[in-house]
C-alpha cells in the first residue's frame, strides 16, 4: 500500500497557496466557473497581484464543508 504525504504546510505555519487550475481540478469544474464563484465572493482568494490570484487550502476545505452541509433552511 502507498504511504499517503502530508499536506504541506506554507512558510511558518501560514496556509498553503493554490492556484486556480488546481482548485478547479480538486473541485472538478471548469476554471471559468470558479473564477465567477470568486467574483461572487462564494470562495475568497489572496491576490498577488492584479491578475494573480490563489486560494487559501482553508478556503478551498471551508467552501467545501459549506456545500456538504446542504442548504440553510429556516
């Protein structure tokens, strides 16, 4: 049996960084979906510039426990 790896952890203990096509991928939609999730603000990003953008890993794990929780009821 394959031995998984940890996940990596960023520069002291800060969050690893992902790029918009892996998060896609992991999420498995297409980049221009997530792109308009992130003009939304349903997923926040850190930007490194004007056309730089990347996802914090406890972004992508918040915004994914957020759909397996379904829909908020009243």
């Amino acid at each position: 049996m394959a031995k998984e790896e940890p996940q990596k952890a960023g520069v002291a203990g800060l969050p690893q960084l992902l790029k918009v096509a892996e998060v896609s991928t992991i999420l498995n939609v297409d980049q221009r979906t997530l792109r308009a999730w992130i003009a939304a603000r349903k997923i926040g990003v850190v930007r490194l510039s004007s056309r730089c953008l990347r996802i914090p890993s406890g972004e992508l794990e918040r915004f994914i426990e957020e759909r397996l929780d379904g829909p908020k009821t009243r």
